[in-house]
C-alpha cells in the first residue's frame, strides 16, 4: 500500500511517512524496488548465506576418512584445503567431525566438564543435511534464544591425542591458583540455576574469572573476545555470550546471596593461608555514578568534591591481599560505617583478636572506645598538624620485609574528646610532622613497628589502583534499579531539628554578644595612660529600650532552644524508610558484588601465582605484569593417553620471560595440578621457539 500511495502520486512521499509513522527515506526505498522489481519485492528476503554451500556430500566423506585416520580437526581442515581446494572455518569443521564422531562406535572421550544441555541457550543442531549445516553457521548465535534444538553436549570432547588450540591458553596457568581460592567450589554450593544449563554456575563464574584476567571486566566486552578459544580454557566448546551472561546474573542476583559468597570465601582464605587477619586495613572505595536514578551524594577524595556514587568498604590484610568488600548502606562517613565493617569482618574471623587499622576518616574518639569496649586494637592518624621540638625526637629501626627502616621518632599521650589518654606517635620527617594514634600499649608493640604498620596502610591504596586499571572495579556491571528494602535509616527530622538547634545557639551567642557590649560600654572612659593629655572618650549611649529589646530576645531564643532540645529528646533516632513515604528506587548493587567477590578472588589467585614465580624472577614489582602477559599466551591443549591434558604454552620472546615460565611450569607440575571440575591431570610445558632451536643448530659460527 505505502508503494502504490507513493508511485501512483496520490499523496507526497513525506505525507506518507508521517501517516505510517515511517522515514522518508524507507518510502521512498519500498517505492523504488516495488517498482523495479513488483510486488514480490515488499517480502523479506531469507536471512543468512546466499551462496553456494561449502558442506558438500565430497566434503562431508573427506571429513569421514580423516574422523577415520583420527586425524585433529586442524589437520583435517588442511587437509581438506589441500585436496578439495575448500576452505572451511574451524567451528564448522568441528561441528561435522563431532557428528561423524557420534556415528562410530563408542570411543573413550573426555568430558572436561560434566555438563548439560540447556534447552534455553539454544545449542547447535547435529548436522544431517547440507542446508542445514550452514543454516547453522549464519545464524549460530543471533538465533542462539529461538531455535529448537535436540540434546547434544557442548563441551570439548578430546579423544586420546587430539588437541585444541586456544588464543588464551595461557590463563591455565591460573587453574590451580582457582582451586587455592576455593571460588567455583563454594560458588556451588551457594547458587543453584534451575533446570539443566549448558552454563551452569561453575561456567558462569569461571568466564568471569577469567575475564577479570584478561582485563575485560565488563560483561559487554565479551563481544571482543574470542569465545571459541576462551571455551577451551574454560572446558566448554564456547564461552557464553553477552545476552546470556546477563541472563544468568540476572539469575544469580535474584537469590541475593552475594554477602554470603563472600562471607564463605573470606573463612577459606583465612583456612587456606591466602589472607592473614592479624591486622586489618578498611578503608572506603567510592564509584562514582553517572546514571539517571537520584543517587546520593559522596566525598570523591581523588577528585576532591561531592558527585553521586556508590560507597564500598574493602577489609584488606598487610599484604594488601582483600579479604571482604561491604557495602554500606546509610552511606555515611567511616567513623559511622566502621562498626558494620567490624561486624561482618566478625562474621568471618570470629572471636579471634585483631588490630584494625584506618585513615583519617575515621578519626573519632567515641568510636575508639567503642573498639576498645569490643576487644580491639586500633591504629590511625590524629588529625590536625603538630609542631614539636627537634630536640624531643630519637632514631628508632625495625626490621620490615626483610630490610632496615629507620624512623625519627617521639611519644607521648593525647586525649580525643572524652575519650583516651591514647598513645601518640609522631613521625618526623623533613619539613612535616606525622602523629599517630594507636591503643598497643608500649609493652606489646614498639613505636617503629607500629608506625611500619601505619605506613604499610599505602598497600591497600596500591590495591584500590590495581583493581580499577586492570580489574575493573569501578564497573558498575548495570545500570539498573530496583525498589528499595524497607530498612531503618536516620530519622530525617533529627537531622533538621540538629541544625535548627544549631542555628539557635547560633543566634543567641550573637545577642549574648551584643547585650554584653550594651552593659559594659555604656559607661565614661578615663584617660588612658598612653594619652594623659586626651579627653575623657565617652563610649556611644545605648538606650534603655534597646538594651530590654535585646534581653528579650535572648530569652526568646532560650525558650526555643528549650524547645528544640525537649522535640529531639522524644524523636528516634532511626525510622523505617517506608514511613517517609513510598519506597525509592536505587541502583541494582547485587550484580555487583558478585563480580567484585570474583574480582578479589582473581587478585589473590594472582597474588598466589606471584608467590611461586617470584622464585623465577627477581624484580618483584613486574610479578602481576608478567603474569597478565602470561595470561594472554596462545598455546595447545593435547589429550594424553592417560587421561591427563598436556598444556604447551607458546613462549614469550624475552629469554628472561621464558625462563621464569620455564620454571612456574616445573612447579605447577609438581603441585598435581588439575583441570577444574574434573579429576583430569594438568602438566604444563613451554614449546621451544624456532629462534632457539636454530640458534642451538647453527654450532659452526655464523654463515
């Protein structure tokens, strides 16, 4: 209809759009091929190739002979280029051997992870005819929410001596660092995802770990990444796309157990070694928010101004390894925030004592009571500068990380408010004074260590610059809202009443101030010492009638000040939030916690790996770069004929690199190490470079 409108010139072009509601330009493209080609233009054309089809019945029994010969899919693929004069992409040749596979007699095969086949991912259909065959590879994951499929697993099945090849194979190395930390084990047993899933929980939460290493943290990046080869690190034929990993979060953050995943991993880092809870450092982390839901504002410190965001506090060890990450939800400073941080960091440790240590922020004598009452240690700054003689300060050393620090130091003891008398440590430095408050008495800890301690708080700032350059922790994962949980929050009328009491005293101090000077100056002024010869000064005359005027607004303002201070007195302090009226919408945070939980465990299996590579390579500020490069190594995965994988990893180019690899492998091997979810050997191995080999060949000098 809009064709015949437009060619029989009953109505404009643009009149036309505007009654179907179209563009200009879409009238006028419909017109035009109606016109060229009839009315059978108007029909969609069918989606996907076009052209001739590659999966011939000649191909198809080339393919047979090499299933046959038990030749790899990369031998069959050149094979198949070299007598056929055919080209056929990796995925399509795998999907037609595995069938032929399927028709041959039962073989031993390999199930890296025992998975099964979700109805809703959409797997890819057996091949059984040529149409079919590229059907499949045009419309693989467009159609991957809609297409009915039949049962077919969609792991990597390895015969023995066959292989894959991965672009990121490097990133087994991390395998057994996954196993120390514990995180696809307990994320089993907290999550479950109905029904039979092609991902499942341990594929989910294995992408993200090794998407937080191959620093592409958001869950839209994985649309760059190879996800044929990530499904051979992972076990699976290919790893889950965009829609499908938003789908399964999704999933997950509904059954809210984010606090507990990280409550759980916390207690197996402690079991385990990865994370000492001896002394403690918090501090709060701010993600600034840039969404259109009215979000609170927050004290940027490294922007230095208030810009809406989302508060999180990290507990991290002296390492600066983290061991627990809340999310505060009053949003207050970190002297209000702090004793829900030690309440979940109790959760964890127990009963057992430990010193936490802090900033600035939490700079408050009622809360360094509050610590003492619960058993605790603290270390902090004092705020404020101090100025005191050169001559009060002496050399002090202790012995820190294996080296000799020395220190200017002197103590004394300083009271905050009410509370104390607290030990002071002051830091002498050129040009600056740093004091230090602390509860250790001098019996249990000396000055230089408690002030290596107070120090060592940078390891946590390090952390915090780590995560957002390489992890992403500034990733917010969604921008969407959810209804709030009705929860009790600061009464907002105590707030306003505070600061209209504040006002008042205010106002009175300023009339005190101005009856005074009404009394007292109201009088004659001798003459001075340093003017014999000046006249007597008579100060101005204040009425009567000014000065009653202001001694009744005193009394006014005492009265209401009265007033205010009965009205707070019968407020709470806290209300329910729904009682401010209707509930409001915030960010969804529970998507986040989750990667931020996968986040911290990618850092301390990398903290793990560290440890045994730094055996190998002694500049020890390059271990998590060259680590990240090792990552991002392509290499083969061999099925052994015993069962066990053989990891040939491609080697790095600068001998020094190589030799550290050389070496992590050894020790890796040594650990037993296995291929996660599975009982499947892994053995680790660095292929010799080509360069190498001819620079052993060519003995006799140079040619």
């Amino acid at each position: 209809m809009i064709a015949q409108l437009a060619n029989a010139k009953l109505a404009t072009r643009v009149e036309v759009a505007r009654v179907f509601g179209l563009h200009v330009n879409t009238v006028s493209r419909v017109a035009q091929h109606v016109a060229a080609q009839g009315v059978t233009a108007s029909v969609p054309r069918k989606r996907g190739p076009h052209g001739p089809f590659k999966v011939t019945p000649a191909v198809v029994a080339e393919l047979r002979r090499a299933v046959e010969d038990e030749l790899t899919e990369r031998a069959a693929q050149r094979q198949l280029e070299q007598r056929l004069k055919i080209r056929l992409s990796q995925p399509q040749v795998h999907r037609v051997m595995h069938r032929l596979k399927r028709e041959l007699p039962e073989q031993p095969e390999l199930e890296l992870l025992p998975v099964g086949a979700d109805k809703n991912e959409g797997t890819a259909t057996p091949l059984v005819t040529v149409a079919e065959s590229a059907a499949l590879e045009s419309q693989e994951e467009s159609n991957q929410l809609q297409q009915p499929s039949v049962e077919e697993p969609t792991l990597v099945s390895l015969a023995p001596g066959e292989s894959v090849s991965s672009r990121y194979l490097g990133l087994t190395l991390f395998h057994p660092a996954l196993q120390v930390v514990g995180l696809l084990e307990l994320a089993e047993q907290v999550y479950r995802l109905a029904g039979d899933v092609r991902f499942g929980v341990q594929q989910v939460f294995t992408e993200l770990f090794c998407l937080a290493l191959l620093q592409e943290p958001s869950v839209e990046r994985v649309k760059h990444v190879l996800r044929s080869d990530l499904g051979a690190v992972m076990g699976c034929t290919r790893a889950a796309c965009v829609k499908t990993l938003r789908r399964k979060l999704d999933e997950l953050s509904q059954q809210r157990q984010g606090v507990h995943l990280g409550k759980l991993l916390a207690r197996h880092w402690l079991e385990v070694g990865l994370v000492n809870a001896s002394y403690l450092y918090v501090d709060g982390h701010v993600k600034a928010y840039s969404g259109s839901r009215l979000v609170p504002e927050i004290w940027d410190s490294h922007r230095r101004m208030p810009l809406p965001g989302i508060v999180q506090y990290f507990v991290n060890d002296l390492r600066g390894c983290p061991l627990l990450v809340v999310t505060e939800e009053v949003r207050g400073n970190l002297a209000k925030s702090l004793p829900s941080v030690i309440a979940a960091v109790r959760k964890v440790v127990g009963d057992q004592h430990f010193a936490v240590i802090f900033d600035r922020g939490g700079y408050d004598g009622q809360l360094f009571t509050w610590l003492v009452e619960q058993g605790l240690d603290f270390i902090t700054y004092q705020r404020g500068e101090v100025h005191l003689d050169d001559d009060l300060f002496a050399r002090r050393e202790v012995r820190w990380d294996g080296q000799r620090v020395r220190f200017q130091i002197t103590e004394d003891a300083v009271t905050v408010g009410e509370s104390g008398p607290w030990r002071r440590i002051v830091i002498r430095t050129p040009g600056h004074q740093r004091p230090i408050l602390t509860s250790l008495d001098v019996n249990v800890m000396g000055a230089a260590r408690v002030a290596a301690l107070m120090l060592t708080r940078w390891r946590q700032e390090n952390f915090f610059k780590y995560a957002r350059a390489h992890l992403g922790l500034d990733v917010l994962t969604t921008y969407a809202a959810e209804t709030a949980v009705d929860r009790e929050v600061p009464n907002p009328a105590v707030k306003a009443a505070t600061a209209e009491l504040k006002r008042l005293r205010s106002v009175a101090q300023k009339l005190r101030a101005a009856l005074g000077r009404a009394l007292v100056l109201d009088t004659d002024q001798p003459p001075t010492a340093d003017r014999p010869r000046g006249k007597a000064r008579r100060a101005p005359h204040v009425a009567p009638s000014t000065r009653a005027a202001l001694m009744s607004q005193v009394q006014t303002v005492e009265v209401q000040i009265d007033e205010i201070k009965s009205h707070l007195r019968s407020l709470p302090a806290r209300v329910p939030l729904s009682s401010l009226g209707p509930l409001p919408q915030e960010p969804r945070l529970e998507r986040k916690l989750i990667t931020d939980v996968v986040r911290m465990a990618a850092y301390n299996a990398q903290s793990w790996l560290a440890d045994r590579l730094v055996r190998h390579y002694t500049n020890t500020n390059d271990l998590h770069d060259l680590l990240r490069s090792f990552a991002q190594l392509s290499g083969t995965l061999i099925r052994e004929s015993d069962g066990g994988l053989r990891v040939c990893l491609e080697p790095p180019d600068l001998p020094l690199h190589r030799r550290a690899l050389a070496g992590l492998c050894a020790d890796l091997n040594l650990g037993q190490a296995v291929f996660p979810g599975t009982d499947r050997r892994l053995h680790y191995e660095v292929v010799e470079s080509q360069s190498a080999g001819r620079r052993r060949e060519n003995t006799g000098g140079p040619l």
